[in-house]
C-alpha cells in the first residue's frame, strides 16, 4: 500500500516538493514550475493541515480527493480545506511544463480575525475537485494579481499591520471566486440544467421505489452522493437557479407525496407518516403543518 504523507505545516510541504523554506511560516506562495516531488512514483496520497488554493495549469497529472479527478489542462482554481485526503496521479508520458500558483495558509495564520468564521460561508471550499472553477483569461489575472500582493506582503518587513493586509487580500480573493463560481453556474448552463434534471430524476426515483419506508427521508448527502457531486456545490447550483437549497426541495417533495396520498386513499395520517419515512408522526404533522398553513387532517377535509 502506498504511504499516505502528513504535512502539518508549510515547511514540510516546502520540503517535500524541494522547495527553499517559506518566507513566512503560516502563509506561502508556491510556484508550480519549482515543484519537484522526491520521488518517482506515479501515485501521491497525502493529507495537509493546512488550507490552499491552487491555480493550475498544464499539470501532467490527475489530482483526486475522495474519489474524483480532474485533469488540468486549462487554468482553474481549486480549494482544500484542513485534513482534506490528497492524491495525485502522475503521468510520466506526459511531457509539459506545469505552471500555476498554490496559495497555501495554516489556520494559525487566520486565527484572532474575521476570516475564521467568515471561511464557513463559503461553500466551494468543500466542492469536489471536478467541480473546480474555469477561469476566463480576464479572471485568472484577477487572481494572480492577488497572489502576487499577498506574497509581496508576506516578504517585506513583517509588523503588526501584516496580518491584517494579507487577511484583506485573501477575502478579496475569495469575494471574487466566488462572483467567478456565480457566473459559472450560469454561463455553463448545459451543465447546470443537466445537474438540475438529474436531481430531479434522483429525488423522483427515490420517492417512487419505495425507498422513504426502507431507508428513511433522504438526506443531503445521500441525493449528492447518488448525483456524483458534493453535497455543498448541489446546494449552491439550487440556490442559484431555485432560490431553494437541497433539504428544501427534499422537504418539497415529501408534502407532495403527502398531500397525494392525503386526497387519494384512506391511509390515516400516522400510516402516511411512517409511509414517508418520519418515524414519529408528530414530525410529520408538524412540517406539513409549516408548509401549508393546514394540519394533514385539515387538507384531508377539502376532499371529502
């Protein structure tokens, strides 16, 4: 089996790509054409303690997390949280140049400022890799512009106004990256609609075969899982194009199937509620209750 790696700081990292050691030990600037891993196996699995966000192209390899991939041979931008598990698969057939720039920042870096609980919000930090963002050529030199001003910061005189410069210049970079993921789900629109589809068949299926009293309401995970996509990009492309996230349209769907069965059989409101998966009924009534305005009984009465 192959040795997973663990960086817990820059400077490991530094050195395992044969890098000089970081100018600033929280935060660094890693240029993609400098990164010679030491080693000449074809498959690199680590996990880092430490966020990054990389703008990669030309790269002769695939890079995974969980089980997807990604081939870049176009500029795009991937983000890694902490404790995220890594892998890369290198192809020596392959003969490019890999260009690009990682940015990668401990979260000791972050600590004491805004941007800490600010990280939460955005969603994109837990996409999969294949749901990395394409960059126009206009937006990637967007991006590097902000690279380049968070590593000149970095390596002039540190004093106390350092922090607080990089942290401005790393939520600009975010604030972008995500108005660039917004006009992506919109200009990628072949993609989007097929994804909204396929929620829909997924959701459909789901409530058609009998799954509610087999194996409970769906849950967020579930749904993405089926639709081979992370749960967090799911629920930005709803949101975006339905103004509802994922557990909304799922609830949605479970007041249909109730007020379907509600105007159509005799089943009391407690065989319709362990039909849809709630195990208390309670639970039931009060989220139709919610959605409607009505208890069950009270939308049964409309059609007797």
């Amino acid at each position: 089996m192959k040795k997973t790696f663990r960086f817990n700081s820059i400077s490991e990292f530094h050195s395992f790509c044969n890098l000089p050691n970081p100018e600033h030990p929280l935060i660094s600037l890693i240029d993609y054409s400098k990164v010679n891993y030491p080693t000449d196996d074809t498959e690199l699995k680590w996990i880092q303690n430490f966020y990054s966000i990389g703008l990669k192209r030309n790269i002769n390899a695939k890079f995974n997390y969980g089980q997807q991939e990604y081939d870049f041979d176009s500029g795009v931008l991937c983000f890694v949280s902490p404790l995220q598990f890594l892998k890369l698969e290198i192809n020596p057939d392959v003969e490019v140049e890999p260009t690009g720039w990682l940015l990668v920042i401990h979260p000791d870096f972050l600590w004491n400022t805004s941007l800490v609980s600010k990280l939460k919000s955005y969603d994109f930090f837990s996409y999969q890799t294949k749901e990395a963002l394409f960059l126009s050529d206009k937006e990637e030199q967007v991006i590097i512009d902000i690279f380049k001003n968070i590593e000149k910061e970095y390596q002039s005189n540190i004093d106390k106004f350092t922090q607080e410069l990089i942290v401005a210049q790393v939520e600009l970079l975010l604030i972008y990256s995500e108005r660039f993921y917004e006009r992506q789900f919109f200009t990628r629109k072949k993609s989007s609609h097929e994804l909204l589809e396929r929620f829909e068949q997924v959701l459909s299926q789901y409530f058609e075969n009998g799954n509610l009293l087999e194996n409970g309401i769906p849950s967020v995970k579930s749904i993405a899982e089926k639709m081979n996509i992370s749960p967090n990009y799911l629920g930005t492309l709803l949101r975006i194009h339905t103004q509802q996230n994922t557990q909304q349209h799922i609830q949605n769907k479970l007041i249909d199937s109730a007020k379907e069965r509600l105007s159509t059989t005799s089943l009391s409101v407690s065989e319709i509620a362990y039909e849809l998966g709630f195990e208390h009924p309670q639970s039931f009534s009060k989220l139709f209750k919610q959605k409607t305005n009505q208890s069950p009984l009270e939308f049964r009465k409309l059609f007797n």
